[in-house]
C-alpha cells in the first residue's frame, strides 16, 4: 500500500509561516490527487486544499484561500502545504492524503473525505496570538 508521512509542524505566532511537507512511500504509484485536510480540538475534520496529478487543478478552502499553497514534486512523491499569514484558529492537526483517482472536477468532490484512500497520521501545527 502507500505510507504518508508529514513533517514540518510546529509552534509559530500568529502572523508567522510554516511549511509542511508529505513524503509517500510504497506502491506510490496507486497515488493521483493529494490533498491537506485539518482538525481542530472538538471540532470536524475540514479540507484545506488539494492537487491533481499533474499539479494544473488545485482547490483551496476559503477559510486558507490566499494564505496558503498547496503543490508537490512527483519525482520526490512529496506534497506540500505552503502556509503564510498565521492565526490561532490555524491550529489543528494537519494530515495529508491520496486519493487513488483524479479530483472529480469540483471542491465538492475534492473535499470528500471518503474519495481518500491514503491517509498519514498528522502533525501538530500550534499558532499562538
């Protein structure tokens, strides 16, 4: 199967950037689109944005919609979440995953969370004010 691993959380002040990357291994060829999701304390898991193949069709959350960038390196099997402009309500649990076929051609499709296959176990991102 694929393993995901993500890297690169961490505790930063509201304001602040931080980049998260994750790495796949495995039978990464049975990967397509990628895609950031996050929870937060108490609250449900939220897509943040995602990536076709190819890397031409990204979807991003308006919640992050000009804050942070999503992209990836096919040749390292790498996704990454490029992320500016910090807050507090950031904070959460980031976790990547795969799907095992394209985006679906809507947000709608791209953010349903059963669409994902492949998931890594998370990492923390803490933003303080």
């Amino acid at each position: 199967q694929v393993q995901l691993i993500e890297s690169g959380g961490g505790l930063v002040q509201a304001g602040g950037s931080l980049r998260l990357s994750c790495a796949a291994s495995g039978r990464t060829f049975l990967m397509n689109a990628m895609g950031w999701f996050r929870q937060a304390p108490g609250k449900e898991r939220e897509f943040v944005a995602a990536i076709d193949w190819s890397g031409d069709i990204i979807y991003v959350s308006d919640s992050v919609k000009g804050r942070f960038t999503i992209s990836r390196d096919n040749a390292k099997n790498t996704v990454y979440l490029q992320m500016d402009s910090l807050k507090p309500e950031d904070t959460a649990v980031y976790c990547c995953a795969a799907r095992r076929s394209g985006l679906g051609g809507s947000i709608y499709s791209a953010r349903q969370v059963h669409e994902y296959a492949y998931w890594g176990q998370g990492t923390q991102v803490t933003v303080s004010s």
